[in-house]
C-alpha cells in the first residue's frame, strides 16, 4: 500500500485464503464471477456509517475539487470510477450527475453495483471530461478501465464494504480488462494529496497534474507512457536472465495471450509464496555485520531528528534510540511489502518507531546500506538507487519508464532526504485549483 491506502481497513469477518498458484508461469489471468472473489484489506474500502443513517450535512469546502479526466486511449470506451470516504465516513461513488452515489446493502455476499450509477464515460482519444467533486474525499481512488469495470458491495458491522477490483487475483471478474488507478485524499484540515500508483502492479498507463488556486507553480508527475506494460515486461525478463530470480514471471496475460499488466513482486508473492525464497538473506547479513560496528543514523525528518541504531549480527536484530521494539531480520516479502515482519506496525508503536520503518524498508529495496554515505538513511540520491543486487527491480524498471522516474513504484518510495526531490511524485495543495488524472500514457498526446 502507498501514502493514502493504509487507510483501508480489512474486512474481517469475511475470511478468504489467498489463492496460491500452481501452475505453469507465466500467469494467465481467467475472469471468474463473484464467487471468484478474494477479499482483503488491498482490495476493500469500509464505511464506517451506514449509508441511510441521517447526519448532519458533510462538512463543505469553499469550493468543490474540479477534475480534468483527460483520455491519451485509442479507444472510445474508456471509464472513470471514483471512490472514496466522504467526510461523514460514508462510502461513496461520484456520479455521473455531480453527486456522491451511496451504495449500501446488508448482504453477507458481495452484491454487483450498477455501472450506470458509478461510472463516468470518458469521450474519444484526445478528449477532456470535467467533473467535480461536491465534498471531502478520503481513502480515494480515481479508476480507469479500458471497459466496464465490476465493483461489489458487502454488509459489514459498521455499513457497506466496497470489494474493488484485485490484480493479484488472477480470477477476478475484472482479470481480463486494463485498468489502472490514481489515489487521493482531500480534507479539510490538510488540503489536497494525490498520487499515481504502481505499487501493486502497472496497468492502464496513468499520469497526475495539479493547478493551485494560490498562484504557486503546477505540479505534475505524469507516469508511463502508453507501452509501459511491455516495456517494464522486457526489463524485468531481463533481469530473470541475469540473476534466476522469477522476475519475468510477474508478467500477467489474458487468455488470449495478450500481455495486460505486470504486478510488483509482493503482489506476486500472494499467489506464488516461495517466489524470492532467499533473495535478500545474504544481503541482509551483510548489513546486520555491518552495522554491529558501525553506528546507523536514521534522519526521522520529524520531532526526533537523528536517530542512532546498531545491529547485533548474532541476534540479527536493529535497536534504535527512543524506539519501543527493535528489528529482526526481515524476508524477501517482508521488504518487497514493507508491512510484515520487522516493518509491520502494531498498536502502542510510537513516533521514533513510525519514522524507522519507512526508511529502513526503502533501503532495503533500493540497495542502499552498503554503499557510501548508506550509513544515513535516507541520505543518498535517486542516482544511488538500485545500483547492485540484490534490490526491488521491479520498482527500478517502473521509475526507469516514469516521466522524470516520479511515481509510487513500492510503498515507501516517498522516503528521499530532505534536499532531494521526492520520486513518489506526489502533488499537494491546502489550495488546490483543477486536478488533471491522464489516461493512455503521457506519450500519447
């Protein structure tokens, strides 16, 4: 997950394993029906207010958040989904009339929603569709779908669960349609934060602007071009052949054999668990041996500043000053998810502990430990990224592709010192004017 979906809360009543694959690589995705889904925490937005509860009207800002959708697609049946939390907690959908949709239902099992009431048709290639949202927005998507895309609603305790479309799953009923998503949050109290992400896989090539209404400079990060899914493809088959690792086998097809999208390695890892078996052990020793002599200084660019952290190399765990639990040695998955093992965030952690994660993961995936200077983290330029093996080379072909390398590529890729320019490419406002999403590639134009 990136900046925006750790808001997402997991179904928990609804228990589903995750489907592990056994058969022949590469993937071959088979959409399958709703009986197909997988429900998790990755793939489910829930409510925390039932949709025909009363309330009191939603906090309004001055002005409603305008979009520009603009279609870079050779196709003329391109869609837009947006969903999100409104300011009451509510799930919502934006309309195509302007207004938030309420989907709602107290069924234990997923019910399909009508496409009529939560898609917003885009026109043909080289057109713009306007749209505005009429209220605050949290743990936001803005979909785009090369087609129809199905979403689901399921009763929860606390109101509607949306079941949105899961790449990792390779029977979804969405298996077989390009798509692809933006995030953003929009409140009050911290203005407006958006992101493309490809942090689960790259799919439908997407990119990002932002006007402001404060007269500071447009920011953008405008993503993939239109032949990234088979650009990143090729890089990472690349790679399989130079190290062994199944790098290549994350290329997912339709069953007509048509490449359609490329997950990230921990997406792979929920459907091929032993997939990286290894990968980072030897480099993870490294590092612990390395730092039981050497002092580690986290920058928490927060109220902690400096942080100094050793390693035991015999207990391989890091201890850091001021922190509430220390970190053992972390997994392939571990670092390619950032949220299990040593990085996985419980109850009680406190601030310091909150810093430390990011930053130890992201070097982890980048390569960064060893090198010159890797003993501040986060110290080094994009440059130093991904420079040796092992690393996260998915991410490194997904930023290798990315207009100027911005874009979300793992789920702490936001971690950058504070000189350097943040590769996540994120754009923010407490004053936002027009939030332009491209879809089809930045190339396209």
């Amino acid at each position: 997950m990136s900046l925006f979906t750790s808001l997402v809360c997991a179904l928990s009543f609804f228990s589903l394993s995750l489907f592990q694959l056994t058969s022949a690589f590469p993937v071959v995705n088979h959409p399958g029906t709703k009986n197909d889904l997988i429900i998790t925490h990755n793939n489910t937005i829930n409510a925390t207010t039932p949709a025909g509860l009363a309330f009191a009207p939603d906090s309004q800002p001055a002005s409603y958040l305008k979009l520009a959708l603009v279609n870079y697609l050779n196709s003329n049946n391109v869609k837009a989904y947006v969903t999100g939390l409104n300011a009451n907690n509510q799930l919502v959908f934006l309309g195509q009339n302007g207004q938030f949709y309420y989907p709602s239902t107290t069924s234990g099992t997923p019910v399909p929603l009508s496409d009529a009431d939560i898609s917003i048709p885009l026109g043909p290639k080289g057109s713009t569709t306007s749209a505005t949202i009429p209220g605050y927005l949290s743990a936001s998507r803005v979909w785009f779908s090369d087609g129809s895309l199905k979403f689901y609603v399921v009763g929860t305790p606390h109101g509607p669960g949306l079941v949105e479309p899961a790449a990792v799953n390779p029977n979804d009923p969405n298996a077989a349609t390009n798509y692809g998503f933006a995030e953003l949050t929009w409140i009050q109290a911290g203005g407006l934060f958006a992101d493309i992400s490809f942090v689960d896989f790259v799919g439908l090539p997407l990119g990002i602007k932002m006007t402001t209404t404060d007269g500071t400079p447009t920011q953008q990060a405008l993503g993939l071009p239109g032949n990234a899914v088979q650009s990143v493809c090729n890089e990472l088959k690349s790679q399989s052949q130079r190290d062994g690792q199944p790098w290549g086998d994350t290329c997912v097809y339709t069953p007509s054999g048509s490449l359609i999208r490329v997950l990230a390695p921990n997406a792979y890892l929920s459907q091929k668990n032993t997939a990286f078996s290894g990968y980072f052990d030897a480099y993870v020793k490294q590092v612990f041996q390395h730092y039981s002599t050497t002092p580690l200084t986290i920058n928490t660019q927060a109220a902690a500043g400096n942080v100094q952290c050793t390693a035991n190399a015999n207990s391989m765990t890091i201890t850091c000053n001021g922190d509430n639990r220390s970190y053992g040695a972390p997994s392939a998955a571990d670092i390619f998810g950032c949220n299990s093992g040593p990085f996985a965030i419980q109850g009680g952690d406190n601030a310091v502990h909150y810093a430390v994660v990011p930053r130890l993961c992201a070097a982890f995936n980048r390569g960064t430990f060893l090198l010159n200077g890797g003993n501040t983290q986060p110290s080094l330029p994009p440059s130093s990224y991904y420079q040796s093996s092992p690393a996260n080379f998915y991410s490194k072909a997904v930023h290798k592709f990315e207009w100027n390398g911005l874009g979300y590529a793992f789920s702490y890729d936001d971690v950058s010192p504070t000189e350097q320019q943040n590769v996540a490419g994120v754009v923010a406002s407490g004053n936002p004017g027009t939030l332009t999403l491209l879809v089809g590639g930045y190339d396209q134009a």
